[in-house]
C-alpha cells in the first residue's frame, strides 16, 4: 500500500505528536499564547498542521500570525 496522505488539519493529540510533545504541553503552550488556537471545523477542534510548521521553522514571525 502507498504512505498514507500528510494531514491538513490535526486533533489536539496528532498536532502535539507532530511537534513531539505531550498534550498537556502543547495545551499550555496554546493557553500561553505561543502557539495558535484551533479552528472549528464543523464543531471540531483542529489546528492547521502547515501553520504549525511555519511557526516552528520560523517562517512566520512574530506579528505575522493572528490566532
């Protein structure tokens, strides 16, 4: 069988899988602000996995992003 297609959007788990962290850390990290909050998506929580990495490579900088 092929690789399975990168994800767009992620649930809470898979997006702090994604930047190997526990949940609970990437939880704090979003109520601290460092990282965005999810987008609702027919009511549910999920977070945009290539604003994510733009964040974490640096591509987005500071006053770029609004969340």
């Amino acid at each position: 069988m092929g690789a399975h297609p990168a994800p767009l959007f992620a649930t809470e788990r898979t997006a702090a899988q994604l930047l190997d962290m526990k949940p609970t850390e990437f939880a704090a990290l979003v109520e601290g602000g460092h990282l965005p909050r999810p987008k609702l998506l027919g009511g549910l929580k999920r977070w945009d996995v290539q604003e994510l990495q733009k964040i974490i490579s640096g591509q987005s900088i500071e006053g770029e992003i609004t969340w």
